[in-house]
C-alpha cells in the first residue's frame, strides 16, 4: 500500500509539472502572434484549468470503471465531449474577461485547433488512467493470487503435519498398552519419553527452518521411544559431516523417513536391525540419507512408501517447488531414501 501511495504521488508531482509547462507554452505561443503578456497568460491559465478539470474527470471514472473491448469507442466519445465542454465554457467566458477585438477574432478563429489539441491531451490522460489502473489491477489479482496459494500451501503443509501425529501416535499408546501388564517401568518412561516428543512437536513451526543439529536432538527422542517399544532389536547410527549441524530443513523432516525405515526393517524380521542415518552438504545442498535393511520376498520397496515418503515428497514439492528432492533404491537387501534440501 505504501508503495502504490508513492508511486502515486510521483504522478502527481509529474502532472503538476507538465501543467505548468503545458501553461508556459500555450502564454508563449499567443504572445507570439502579438498579444500582451496579460492575455496570453489569462487564456493559458483558463483553458489549463479547463484541461485538468477534464483529465481530472477522466482519470477518476477509470478509476472506477475499465472499459472492456467495445468500451474505447465510449472513452472516445467522452473525451471528444469533455473538449467540447472546455471550448464551450472557455468560448463564453474569456471573452468576458478579456475585452479585445483582436483577441476575440483569434480565439473564434483558434476553436477548431482548441478542440483538437484538448481532444488530444484529455485522450493522453485517458491513455495513461487506462494503462495505470490496468496494472494496478493486475497487481492486486497477483497478489490476491498469491496470497490464496500460499494460504493453501500452508493448509496442505499443516494437514500433512496433522496426518502424522495420529499415526505415531497411535503406535507408541498401543506400545505403551502392551507394556503396561508386563513392563511398567518401561511403560512409565515411554509416557514420559512421548510427552517430551510431543511437547517439541507443538513447539515447532512448519514454515520455519530448523538447523539439523536441532532436527537430529529431536529425533533421538523419537528413536528412545522406539527403542522402548523394540527393546534391543532396534539399532540406530547417525553420522554427519562438521558442516551440516548448522544447515537448515523444515521441521519433522527426517522423523516420518526414519518411521518407515523401521517398519519395513523391523516388521519383517526378528532379527536385530541397523538404521543408518547420514548428512552431508553438497553443492549448497543438504544430503540426507536413510537406510534400512528389507526382506524382499515380503516389502516392496521400490514402490517404496507409505505415507512417509509420499508425505515428505509432497511437502518438499510445496516448499521448493521441486519433485526431483527424494529418491529411492534398493541394493542388496538395504533400502536407501536420499533427501536433497536446498540451501538459501
């Protein structure tokens, strides 16, 4: 708003400018043909009062009202009008205020061009509210434009946000049901575990980048409850390089990734399993890759998935506007999902 107003204010600065000019070489012109100073000057300032009147009339119905296609044939029509009027009220009062044969004769001779050259300065102003008001416009559509997908951004990165805290959720009270008879202690600090997980989550903001190092202290106290729930079958190791503790990535990132990577290596198996986490920066990039073991006669991982990394995907793609930022392979019974996080 405070730009349109200055942007606004040039113009009006700029038109005061070309009045004054516009009066300037209309005196100058009729002190030519041998007038005094006195009558050119009162000529020039009525018919330049005229003239903005008229612009000023123009320019404030296309502020209100743009002509569409068939539209510029009435614009047309009022501009003619608009220099009519100026000649006519112009033709009835100067010669009242300027009692001079000589100048009466030239005034009537002068009105065809009056008309014209009125025409022509009330249709630049008509020209020039047009192509203004148009852009403005235009502007205002973007901006609404974008402020509307970017409310949908945000309403489709907070549902994707939502659909995972049931789904965690959901797993850790089963867990914690089941150990409840059986293990109670373990029950108790998996209570405990999960209420610091969650106190965090609700902390977090989806639109505000988090430093991994932050990210990684976060999912350790997801990886703790898993472990209650799995006991020692569950192994965890995360590496990263010295440069990647500080790099950002949006929050709750890696936990949905390091989910699906236990369920499709723990699920399958009673043996132990190892979740390799690794970061690294690449060209302005941050790397993550995760990697579990899989039986393939029983997951498929190529087709890799479940909402984790569908998930992810789909909240990189809203945030970077790519598809390109999650891959996945599968080598030799390890399940690889690499993540690409740009870099401001």
């Amino acid at each position: 708003m405070a730009t349109n107003q200055g942007i606004a204010t040039k113009i009006g600065w700029s038109l005061a400018a070309c009045c004054l000019i516009w009066m300037g070489l209309q005196a100058y012109i009729i002190y030519g043909f041998g007038f005094k100073w006195y009558i050119a000057l009162v000529d020039s300032f009525c018919n330049t009062i005229l003239l903005i009147g008229a612009c000023w009339l123009i320019n404030n119905n296309l502020r209100y009202y743009q002509p569409g296609t068939k539209g510029y044939i009435n614009l047309v029509v009022w501009c003619a009008a608009l220099s009519g009027l100026c000649i006519l009220i112009s033709r009835w009062s100067l010669p009242y205020l300027l009692d001079d044969k000589a100048y009466k004769a030239f005034f009537s001779q002068s009105l065809v061009i009056r008309f014209f050259v009125g025409f022509l300065a009330i249709g630049c102003m008509a020209m020039v509210s047009v192509i203004y008001y148009t852009q403005l416009d235009q502007k205002e559509n973007d901006q609404r434009k974008a402020d509307a997908e970017r409310l949908a951004r945000e309403a489709e990165l907070y549902n994707l946000r939502q659909q995972l805290q049931p789904h965690f959720l959901f797993n850790s009270l089963n867990s914690i049901n089941a150990l409840i008879g059986l293990r109670p202690d373990e029950a108790r600090k998996m209570i405990h575990q999960l209420s610091d997980f969650l106190r965090g989550t609700l902390k977090k903001d989806d639109q505000e980048p988090v430093p991994l190092s932050e990210e990684l202290q976060h999912l350790q106290l997801y990886l703790d409850i898993e472990k209650v729930r799995f006991g020692h079958r569950l192994e965890a190791e995360i590496s990263c390089d010295a440069k990647s503790g500080s790099m950002k990535l949006p929050p709750m990132l890696l936990q949905p990734i390091v989910e699906n990577a236990i369920k499709f290596g723990l699920y399958d198996t009673t043996e132990n399993v190892v979740i390799s986490i690794r970061a690294e920066v690449n060209d302005n990039y941050l790397v993550l890759m995760v990697q579990n073991p899989y039986d393939a006669q029983t997951t498929r991982p190529r087709k890799g998935t479940g909402f984790g990394l569908s998930g992810v995907q789909r909240r990189l793609y809203l945030l970077f506007a790519r598809n390109d930022l999650v891959e996945t392979f599968a080598e030799d019974n390890i399940f690889t999902t690499i993540i690409k996080v740009p870099q401001a």
